[in-house]
C-alpha cells in the first residue's frame, strides 16, 4: 500500500470517526488527532483560531453545539502525501442537530497534515459553507455567538 493509501484510509477511518465524534457533542476524538505543535489554525465556516489553545477553546465549543449526527461523510476530491506533509480537499455532508436543531449542510473543506511520530496529525484547516447549506451554518455562527467568546 503507497503512503497516499495509507493517508486516505487514515482520512476515512480514524478522522472521519473524530469528525463524527464531534458532531456528536465529544471534541476529545478530534483534538486527538489535532497536531499538538505549533502552528496550528482553523478558518471555519463558523469561527477561526489560530494556536494550540484558541483551536482546542474552539473545539470545545464546538462540542457544545452539536449533537445527534445521523451522517458525517468525507467527499475527498483530491488528496496527496508528499514526505511528512499531506493535505485533503473536498466536501463534508453532515446531518446533525445544532443547538438542539437538526440540521443539514455542507462544507468545502481544506486541510493540511504532518506526520508526527510516524503519526498523521491535522495543522490546519479551512472550511467553508457550500451555497446549498447557508441557513445551517448561520445556525451555528448564531448558536457559537451565544457561548463566552463564541465571537471571533
């Protein structure tokens, strides 16, 4: 099996898994596999963060606002691993409730990895809302504006 195989298999287990975690209220699975050295930054489509402890408040938060996912899928457009780096690009469809709400919507979604003793690790990512899911990530802005420094 290549490393790019590899990588992809990792992309559809273990950080699809963290990903449904998290849409499921628990953030522990994704700060997992989140690098823990710097740099490290996340443009979302809800809120940023930039550094080891604005990342893990923002996941935690995140973690609040979510519940009940009934479907978290990684539509990898295009992939690459090339030495220690690697990065992903594509489409998240989630279906999940958000502030008790159930929601539907879509992402387009960047992100970068290191290996890290021997171990894929996430540095950044970028994501942002696809046209067709507006109304749910406006859900999610409002309900992270509600948390203490959910405004960023």
């Amino acid at each position: 099996m290549s490393d790019r195989d590899e990588f992809l298999a990792w992309v559809q287990g273990p950080l699809r898994d963290a990903e449904t975690a998290l849409h499921n209220g628990d953030p522990g699975p994704r700060l997992a596999i989140w690098s823990e050295r710097e740099p490290v930054s996340v443009l979302g489509a809800a809120r940023s963060a930039v550094g080891q402890e604005a990342v893990r408040d923002l996941f935690d938060s995140l973690g609040h606002t979510f519940s009940n996912c009934t479907s978290h899928l990684y539509e990898v457009i295009s992939a690459d691993v090339v030495g220690d780096i690697a990065y992903t690009a594509g489409y998240e469809r989630t279906e999940a409730s958000i502030g008790g709400e159930p929601r539907q919507y879509v992402l387009r979604v960047t992100q970068i990895y290191r290996r890290e003793d021997g171990a894929w690790k996430v540095a950044h990512r970028h994501g942002d809302t696809a046209s067709d899911s507006d109304e749910a990530n406006t859900a999610v802005r409002n309900a992270l504006r509600e948390e203490p420094g959910g405004s960023r």
